[in-house]
C-alpha cells in the first residue's frame, strides 16, 4: 500500500492512512514496518459466502490529509 501511494513508512502514519472494511469485523490491516496489506483477522469464505460462487471482500484505505 504505501509504495502503491507512493508514501514513505512514516509518511503512512503521519497522514493516518487507515483500512475500513465493510461490517463489524476488521479482516485487514496494514503492517506497521512494511506497509504490506495484512489479514488481520481468519477468513472463513464458508462462512461470508454460503452460496456465492465468487467471493468479494472490500476495503477502502483512508488517508487523512493531502496527497
């Protein structure tokens, strides 16, 4: 995530980049010394999508300040 914004490490938490997923549960995170997309929590596709053929979870990184 951060060499796709083309940011810094620091740069990440200065502008308090953030993920939000849809729902309650919070499945990714961003790693704190890398910048990599993270699951954060288990994912049990049986689970969210009993009978979907294919399998969507979104998430919307937020940055606060300019880019």
């Amino acid at each position: 995530v951060a060499k796709d914004l083309g940011l810094e490490l620091p740069a990440l938490r200065d502008r308090g980049v953030r993920l939000v997923s849809e729902g309650r549960t919070q499945y990714f995170a961003l790693h704190g010394k890398t910048g990599h997309l993270v699951t954060a929590e288990r994912i049990d596709r049986e689970q969210l999508c009993e009978s979907v053929q294919q399998c969507v979870l979104r998430c919307e990184v937020i940055v606060e300040g300019e880019m």
